[in-house]
C-alpha cells in the first residue's frame, strides 16, 4: 500500500434511531486530497453518516477522526472552523439575502468574525465571495436574492457557501440531486475543476454510481447502514458482492 | 464566457435604496426638532413619549423582528435602566455618571437573563423572559425603602441646562436619534449578518461555523443596552419612575408596536410607536376599551398585512414606482434592469 496522510479516518461508526440502525458498524480512511464518493441507495444511510461527520447528529458508538483529532461530539459550527464544510442534500441557503451576502456570511463565520458588533466585512472577504462565485459559474447573479434562484443555481450557491472558507474537507450530500443528465454532467465538471484548482478533499454521497465513476479515486458502498464494499471504482464496480445487491438492483 | 470580478462589479440597488431611507429619515428628524417651537406642552409631553418609546420598540425590534427571539421581557431593561438612573440621581451621583452607567447595567442585567433563558427552547424562552419581568416588578414592589413601592420616585432632578422645554426636547430626540444609528450600524456590520443568518436558516448558520448562542447572548445585551437607555430617557423627561415601567403589559407594548410599524423595517416599530401612542392619547379619550381597539387593529393587521404600516408603504411606492417604470419603457426605454 501507498503510504498517505489520513485527512479523516471512521472507526465502527454506528447510529441508531431507536432499534432501527442507520449507520452500522461503518469503517473509512479518507486520504488527504483524495476524492471519495459514498454511494448507496435511497435510505441507504449515506446523510445520515454526513450527519455524523459534521456534528448534526451524534454517533451511537464509534470514532471519528480529523487529521491527528477525535471529533467526536464536536458542534456544526466547531468543525466548520476546523475545516470541515458541508453542501446539504436539500439546498439550505439565507432565502431573503443577496447571493454575494450568502457567501459573505459563509466567509465571517468561519472565519469567527461575526461577533465582531461594530465591522462590516471589509473588502477583502467581499472580493473573495465574488472569486468563488465565479468560480461556481452564477457570479451574475451576486445581486439577487438567493430565495428566488432558479434549483440549479440555488445548488451552486449551495456549493460556494460550502466552498468559500478554504475547507480541508468539503462534503456534498448528492450535489446531483434532481438535476437533469446535462446538469449533472456539468456539475461534474465543475467539481473535478475545483478539486483540482482548490487541492481539497473531498466526500460525496451519491445514488448512482455511474454519475462518480469517472470523478472519484475511492469508492465506498453503503447498503442499510453497512459498508459493502471499498476500494477503487473498476474494483467495486466489479464486485460481485455490488453487482448482485446494488447495481442489480437498480437495473430489474 | 467568464466574467472579470473586477471590471462587472455592478452597485448594489440596495445602495440607491439606502439613500432614499436616509433623505426619509433625515426629514422625519428634522420636522420632529421643531416640535418644541409649534406644539403646545401637552403634546410636546406626548411627543417625547412617542420618541423614548420608538426607541424601545426599535430596540425590541431588534430581537423580535431582526434575530428571531421572541422576547416578552424588554420592560425589565427599560425600567431597570429608569429606575438605575433615578436612584443614582436621587442619591447625588452626577448626571453624566448615571446617564452612562444606567444602559450598561440594564445590560448586565439583560446578559445573566440571555445566558440563562437562551439554554432552553424557543417557547419556554418567551415564557422565562415573561417570567423575569414579572420577577422585576415584584422585586421593585417589595423594596419599598429603596424603590417607592407602588408609589415610584417622584421629582427626580436633572441639571438646569436639561430641564427647559426645548433643551429637554432636543436632548430625548438626539440621543434617541444617535441610539436608533448605532444600533442600525450593528445591524449592518458582520454580527447583524450573523444574526439574520441564523434567523433565516440556523441549520445552515452553524454549519458555516457561526456559533448560535452566544450570537443571540449578545444580541440581547445589545438590545438590553439600548432599552435601558430609552429608560432613562424616560426619566430626563418624565422626571418620576413607578412600578409600571416594570409591568408586562410594558413588555408587550414595544412588540405590538413593532407588529403595527411593521417587523420587517428598521424603522417600523417606530412608526408603530408613534400610531399606537397616537390611538391610545386619542381613541382613549372617547373610551376606555382602547386597547381592545388597537388588539383588534394588530390583529387583523397581523392577519391581512403581516409587513405591517411601513411596510404597506414600502409595497405602495413599489407599486407606484413599478407603475411609472412600466410608463417609461413604452415611451421607448428599452430594456428592464
Ligand atoms: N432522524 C431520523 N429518525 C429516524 N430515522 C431516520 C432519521 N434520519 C434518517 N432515518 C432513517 O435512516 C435511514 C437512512 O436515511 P438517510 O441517511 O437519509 O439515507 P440516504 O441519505 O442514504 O438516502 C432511512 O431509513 C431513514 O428513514
Ligand atoms: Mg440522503
């Protein structure tokens, strides 16, 4: 095995929601720079492990580790400033302020400045915004209010709020999600451009595995909570184990 | 394809916006500076009552309205801040030294509330803010030797080059004035951007590492600051405090206020103030139902026009504007913005 620096490593994570277990037992080693795509069908658990990662919810049992740190228990807002964001399966953007004022604020909270009563947020962090919002293409858009975007760019907005602090790790809950074929092979596009401009890590969850194939280096594959199987794409896609309980079943 | 950041950065039309409020504002100040020179005392007295409790509203507001915490118990900052000040003036502190220190420890007062009331959910917060004010009232009532009791502190003094007409008036209005900015800046800077943030959508707030509740912690202190200095601008022009200040029914009127003025306006609930303290001087005189009256006025404004009366105008100007706008383009103007 090559040896590479761990960016983020889950032991046995395991969440309950009373006697039903949506996450069980999950092990994974994220490399540092690496792509990982999670995928798994509806209900499979994949948000709900997001949820995990990122403090929304907390593990039943097991470890999560960030670089050399366990993160176990640590709030949204702490692990965000750790460098771990997040794009949400279901877009949660600020409705009634402007695009460019949604990245803006992205940027203050991270950055822990947003108990600063008196400062405004100076030029420096809105020139910034405008950068990553041309980087996800809706620069054009800075003005109006981010409630009345059209899906599609509302899910790019998604994306630069996710985007804008620099994170070491950046987690995107099915950016595809309700995209058209084009759509989507666009913000594939995209993602591979910011991944290799930006050098981040980056965890995506996914339903169809044909949409990640081309995009990620690793493979996980989540069915009822369990890991079924890990690797690279041409190993999992010719997993006989995947074939039968996944791909299978999506073709009947 | 890709746009140059530097050479399309367009002006925000909120900036155009902005001015007009201002110009608004400005006028608004300047008509209400002159209220000593054309009103009678009376109303130069309802007129100040009006100023303090915009004041209070906008402040209240500020919470309510702009950080989502709806609080029940701003009367307990406002009469804190009151009575903090007449006891100091009473007891031969300097004028300055109270005025300064009244506000700030309304807000002291205001952080041990917020760090405790904030730790529970929404509704059970209301009901502890609810519950403090009541705690208030009854503390101030029992420190019959300190407070007055029932009674209050009547002829509180203030310094002679305070207590003319005009030079009261103009004093209430400045400091009134410079408050309302202040807190309007606050509102504007990274903290206020911060605190809409979570309003809107506090799932993604904290996921974008804003912590919630110290921001609403310090929202209320803020807010606590400037409710108490509205109540000591109560006293530099009533020259008496009483229990009441302290009463529920205080807490509940700058919220109404605000619903009347309109939430979603900085300004709004000093609207408010200025038509609910309108209604209750002269609806009053005719019957003593009048708050039922103004209830049932919230209510159906609540129920057909939740933006409330600035609100309806900001909608109406839209409109009008919309109107001439749509004139302009068939007279040949070409394309919309
Ligand atoms: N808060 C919750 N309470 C109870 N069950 C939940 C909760 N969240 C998710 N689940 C269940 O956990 C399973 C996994 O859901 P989820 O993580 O959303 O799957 P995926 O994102 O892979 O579609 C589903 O069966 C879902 O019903
Ligand atoms: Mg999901």
């Amino acid at each position: 095995m090559i040896e590479t620096t761990a960016a983020l490593t889950v032991n046995g994570l395991t969440r309950r929601f009373g006697a039903f277990t949506a996450v069980d037992q999950v092990d994974m080693t994220v490399s540092e720079g690496e792509i990982r795509a999670v995928i798994g069908p509806n209900g499979a658990g994949k948000t709900t492990l997001f949820n995990l990662l990122t403090g929304n919810l907390r593990a039943t049992a097991g470890e999560i580790h960030l670089g050399g740190n366990t993160i176990n228990g640590k709030r949204p807002h702490e692990l965000a400033q750790h460098g771990l964001t997040r794009a949400f399966q279901t877009t949660n953007i600020f409705p009634s302020m402007t695009v460019h004022e949604n990245v803006v604020t992205a940027l203050l909270g991270v950055s822990r400045r947003t108990l600063r009563f008196w400062a405004l947020a100076g030029e420096r962090i809105e020139k910034r915004a405008d950068e990553v919002l041309d980087l996800v293409g809706i620069y054009e858009q800075r003005n109006r209010q981010a409630g009345i975007l059209a899906h599609g760019d509302q899910r790019a907005l998604e994306l630069a709020i996710a985007l804008a602090p620099s994170p070491k790790i950046l987690l995107l809950d099915e950016p595809t999600a309700g995209m058209s074929p084009y759509e989507t092979q666009r913000s594939v596009e995209l993602l591979r451009k910011i991944w290799r401009e930006l050098k981040l890590t980056i965890i995506l969850s996914e339903h169809d595995m044909d949409v990640v194939f081309g995009l990620a280096q690793q493979i996980t594959v989540l069915v009822s909570g369990r890991v079924l199987a890990d690797g690279a794409p041409t190993q999992v896609r010719s997993n006989p184990e995947v074939i039968s309980a996944y791909l299978g079943g999506e073709d009947a | 394809m890709q746009p140059d950041v530097r050479t399309t950065l367009v002006t925000p039309p909120r900036r155009t916006r902005n001015i007009s409020i201002v110009v608004v504002a400005v006028a608004a100040l300047i008509v209400l500076a002159l209220g000593p020179l054309v009103l009678s005392a009376s109303l130069q007295f309802l007129m100040l009552t009006m100023i303090v409790y915009a004041l209070f509203a906008v402040a209240t507001n500020f919470l309510v309205g702009f950080s989502g915490l709806l609080s029940f118990g701003q009367a307990v900052f406002f009469g804190f801040g009151a009575y903090t000040a007449a006891l100091l003036w009473t007891h031969g502190v300097p004028f300055w030294v109270g005025f300064i220190a009244a506000p700030f420890m309304a807000a002291l007062v205001a952080a041990f509330v917020a760090v405790v009331s904030l730790r529970t959910s929404r509704l059970y917060f209301a009901l502890l803010t609810l519950g403090f004010s009541q705690l208030a009232y009854e503390i101030c009532d029992a420190l019959y030797n300190f407070t007055g009791g029932e009674t209050g502190i009547p002829g509180i003094n203030i310094p002679n080059a305070l207590s003319g007409n005009m030079a009261n008036f103009e004093f209430v209005l400045l400091v009134a004035a410079v408050a309302a900015l202040a807190l309007y800046w606050v509102r504007r800077s990274s903290f206020g951007m911060a605190l809409q943030a979570i309003r809107e959508n506090p799932t993604r707030a904290e996921a974008v590492g804003i912590h919630i509740y110290w921001h609403h912690v310090l929202a209320y202190v803020i807010a606590g600051l400037v409710c108490g200095l509205a109540g000591v601008l109560y006293v530099v022009y009533q020259q008496q405090v009483s229990p009441s200040l302290l009463d529920w029914t205080t807490s509940g009127e700058p919220v109404l206020m605000a619903v009347l003025g309109g939430m979603g306006m900085y300004l709004g609930p000093a609207v408010g103030s200025f038509i609910y303290l309108f209604l209750q001087n002269y609806v009053g005189q005719f019957t003593v139902q009048w708050p039922l009256l103004v209830g049932a006025a919230v209510l159906i404004l609540v129920i057909v026009y939740p933006r409330g009366f600035v609100g309806g105008l900001a909608d109406a100007f839209g409109w009008i504007r919309r109107r001439l706008g749509a004139r302009e383009m068939v007279a040949g103007e070409g394309s919309s913005p």
